[in-house]
C-alpha cells in the first residue's frame, strides 16, 4: 500500500500534521458533554437520579421522556454482533413498558451496539463505561462509508453511562430485581426567553465525506421550517464556519500556502487531500468567507443595494498580512463560552447555547428547537405531523369537554398537552380544566338574533347567574 500511494500518504501525512500542530495550541480546550436526566424508579435500593451522556446519533426525545424497563444481555454483552444471532430479542410485549438495553463498551463503533440492539427490538441503549471516568459523548466514525447506511437508520435514543452506574444496574438485574428507568430530555435544551437561538457550524467543503453528504441533505430538508420559523420571529438563526491557523514557523510551507489565507491566519484542510490536483484549503475558506457576508449583508441591512459596495469591504484581501474581522470572529466563536463547550465536531448544532447530540434530521432537529420554546408558547412549526403528539385526540386527553357545544380544554402541545380552560366568543371560560370550565357572563356578549326575542339581553342577564357552566345553560336553552 505505501509502496503503490507513497507520495499520497506523504501529502497526507504532512496534512495531517499541519492539523495536529495548529490545534496544539488547543490543549487546555474546554468540552462540554451534553446529558439528559436518567432516573432509576425502581427498586428503591437504586432509585435516584443519575448522569447519563446523550449519543451523538439516532434520535433524542428532546422535548419529551421514555420510560422503560432495563435487561442486560446474556451474550453478545457489547452489541458488536446481531443478536438475532444467539436467538435474544428486545421487542416489547402487550403491556410491557419499552425494553432499555444496557451494554458493554469496547471491541466496536458506539453506533454499532446502538444500531444491532435497535434491530432487536430495544427502544433505548445505554452503553456502560469500561473505566472510571468523567462521561464524554459517543460519536459516529469519522470516515467509515461501511458504517454510514447503519447510522443513518439508527432511530432509537442512546447514552454513556458511568462504570460504576452500570454496575449498579447489572447488580440490580443479577438480583432478580426489575429495574425501571426514566429518560427525561425534557430540559435538555433551556428556553430562557420567549425566542430560540440556534445555530449551525458547517462548512463550505461538500468533499469531506459522509458527515459532508449528511449536512447538505439536511439544509435541503430544514430549509421551510427554518425559514418559517425565522420569518415568524421565533428563532434566531446564526449560520458559523470553522477555520485553524498555521503555526507561525510553518507559514511559509506548501502546505500552509494552498491551505490558508492572511498568511496562515485562516485555514482549512485541502477538500481532496491532495496538494498537486483539484480545490485547495484556501478556496474553502474563501468560500466560508463570501458566505458569512451574505448572511450579515442579509442579517444587518434592508438595502440589498448596499450588498456590491459590502461584499468588498467584508472579504478583504486574502494575500494581506492582516487579520480578517469576519473570519477572527468566527475563530473566536469557536471558543466555548457559558453552558456550550469548544466547537470541534462538524457539523455541529447549538440551540439556545447547548450543543445538540443526535441525527442531523429535520424531524429531530426541529423537536430540539421546539423543546427550547415554554410549553404553549411553541409556534404551529412545532405541532407538525411528524412531531404533533395529537394526545387529545385520545379520549380528550383527559380534561374538560362540552360535546354538545363542542368545546374543549385540550390544547395540544409540542411535548404533549395542557388542559386549560378555553376562550369562547371573547370570554375566557375559569376552572381547572380538567373536570370543569365555567363562562362568566358570557351570555351578554351574543347577539339577541341568536334567541329569536327581542330585549333578550336584559331578559337573559336577569334570569342567568353571573357565573354558569355553559353545558348546562346550552342544555336549558335547547
């Protein structure tokens, strides 16, 4: 191999280490591991809450919780095999709770485990640490297209639990205990205010590989929501680049001159990884640049016109020895600041400054936004198809309903549902909202055409209580 691609891998190699030298620097970098709320509910020897790391793949219920039961495989123990195998099957049974599966770490890809257990029947996999130490966040293989078909159908929830957590559980299971667990995602994205901000850090590089073909798919496929909800002033969206910097003793090298810009200030690898052919590191960033200035010409001014003499001014000179203010604010965007951690993953999505773990899907991403949103305060974006909850489709969900007039409590909600007394001709009905709901006055706001006699209002405001539950007074007029 190294005989046949020898001056390949050199380049390679060199490329390689460029990276390794301009992120040395980066050593004190500050990563920030994004978890959700695990809660043992039984039995009570274990009940508490504990930490647990979201994957950065398959699908978290942001928004929402699962609760599950947990078993711990007999065999194939770390998922690297199917289970179908040695004859194990998750798949829920009538009137049993979801199946959680606990699994080893080691010997494979995180996905893999996640991706087996998922065909087996598992709603949920939390993958047990093998040694003592702070949880950090399962990823998906860099470069790895054999992988890359199983990862995009992973669509079950995952997290890294402690070693000594999965203990516990696997003592509980050895015990003969039943061990249920609540995963909870339900703060796992803040809203602080009535706006949600998010925003993605990509990159202009369409040839990086399978991670590269995930992100395009998903700016096609997010493209309505994100306008609609940007359009309504529900969110606000800011696009980010990553860019390096070259050492300052290898500013000079071929390899810091096809890479980067401003002398070596701003730099990206070279798309093909290959110096002698094709696009190098440089047109990247200069790509990355002509798209951060449309975006602010767009952001800051209602004059389009003002674009032609903007754009200039905002890209700059590439050959100039001089910071670029774009693209050196990008650089320090990258550094974590509060709650969100250094930016090193592409392509990374931050919501309401917590980094997003999970399948770079529209469905997924949008349940991520509309978790940010206080509860009733989520725009109709929210309660699509495919993320509407529809709860009070069944039996009311449960609160307050006058079938004669058709009048309800339900409202439903990106996470589920509220009852709450409703608003009818301008009169907002008091009460619990799940057992009653009662109008005040609400009478003397019809029209008296309604009731067919004249002076109705007086008639109707004498006879009528203050305060009447409106099924019983529909039920009197009829």
């Amino acid at each position: 191999m190294f005989l046949r691609s020898n001056g390949r891998e050199r380049q390679r190699l060199a490329v390689l280490g460029f990276l390794l030298l301009a992120m040395a620097s980066s050593v004190h970098a500050r990563f920030v591991v994004e978890k959700n709320s695990l809660r043992v509910t039984s039995p009570d020897s274990i009940k508490g809450a504990y930490d647990s790391a979201i994957g950065n793949f398959g699908i978290p219920q942001y928004g929402g919780s699962m609760a599950g039961t947990v078993v711990y495989p007999k065999d194939n123990r770390k998922g690297c095999k199917e289970f179908s195998d040695f004859g194990i099957s998750f798949e829920k049974k009538p009137g049993a709770l979801p199946t959680f599966v606990v699994l080893d770490r080691g010997d494979c890809f995180f996905a893999l485990k996640v991706w087996n257990a998922q065909k087996a029947g598992a709603a949920a996999v939390l993958v047990a640490d093998d040694v003592d130490e702070a949880l950090i966040t399962m990823d998906t293989p860099e470069e790895d297209s054999s992988s890359a078909k199983y990862i995009e159908n992973i669509t079950i929830p995952s997290a890294l639990i402690e070693r000594s957590f999965g203990e516990t559980l696997k003592k509980a299971l050895n015990n003969a205990d039943m061990v249920n667990v609540n995963l909870d995602w339900r703060e796992a994205v803040p809203h602080p205010d009535a706006r949600v901000e998010y925003e993605l850090w990509t990159t202009s590089n369409d040839e990086c590989g399978v991670k590269c073909d995930m992100l395009m798919g998903f700016v096609k496929e997010f493209k309505g929501a994100a306008q609609i909800l940007e359009k309504g002033g529900y969110t606000q969206f800011t696009p980010h680049y990553i860019t390096w910097y070259c050492p300052q003793a290898f500013t000079i090298s071929k390899q810091c001159k096809s890479q980067c810009i401003n002398h070596g200030r701003y730099c990206a690898p070279d798309p093909e990884q290959d110096f002698s052919t094709g696009y190098e590191g440089k047109d990247v960033v200069l790509e990355n640049l002509r798209q951060l200035c449309v975006f602010k010409v767009a952001n800051e001014t209602e004059k389009p016109w003002i674009w032609w003499d903007y754009i200039e001014k905002c890209m700059g000179d590439p050959e100039a020895d001089a910071e670029n203010p774009v693209l050196k604010e990008e650089q320090e965007a990258q550094i974590g600041k509060g709650s969100r951690g250094d930016v090193t993953i592409l392509p990374t999505l931050v919501v309401n400054n917590h980094q997003y773990r999970g399948k770079l899907a529209k469905a997924a991403v949008l349940k991520a936004i509309c978790s940010g949103f206080e509860e009733t305060t989520e725009p109709a974006v929210c309660l699509s198809d495919d993320i509407e909850t529809n709860e009070c489709l069944d039996n009311n969900g449960g609160c307050w309903k006058d079938k004669s007039a058709n009048i309800t409590a339900c409202k439903d909600t990106f996470r589920g549902r509220v009852c709450e007394c409703p608003l009818v001709n301008g009169v907002q009905f008091e009460g619990d909202g799940y057992t009653s709901c009662k109008g005040e006055s609400w009478i003397s706001t019809l029209p008296c055409d309604i009731w067919h006699f004249s002076g109705c209002r007086g008639v109707f405001g004498s006879m009528i209580p203050y305060s009447y539950p409106y099924s019983l007074f529909y039920m009197w007029l009829v």
